[in-house]
C-alpha cells in the first residue's frame, strides 16, 4: 500500500467544496462595499473586509 496515495473521491469532494466556496465568495464580494487598501509594491489593491483584488484603475 502507498502511503502517498490519495483517494481520487477525496479529491472530487474537496473539489466540490472549493467551487462552492468559490461561488459564496463571488458572492459576497459582488455584494461587498469594499473598502480598498494600496500597497506600494503592487498594482493591485484589496479589499479589507473581502479580499477582493483588482488592478489599480489610473
Ligand atoms: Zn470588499
């Protein structure tokens, strides 16, 4: 038996709970009044209270 081995239904279901995760976080992000912090070193900004990311718009 390999250690390593990981059960492929395992898998599937983590799969599963991502996309749904995914789907409530585009949620509430699209329902979020974001509040933005910028940090120097990046063109993004994000979100403080939903980790939305976006492009700095110039
Ligand atoms: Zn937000």
């Amino acid at each position: 038996m390999d250690q390593h081995y990981i059960n492929n239904t395992e898998v599937e279901a983590l799969k599963q709970k991502v996309q749904t995760l995914t789907i409530q976080l585009r949620f509430i992000q699209s329902h979020c009044k974001h509040v933005f912090i910028e940090t120097s070193h990046s063109p993004h900004r994000k979100c403080i209270k939903c980790f939305y990311k976006e492009l700095i718009p110039n």
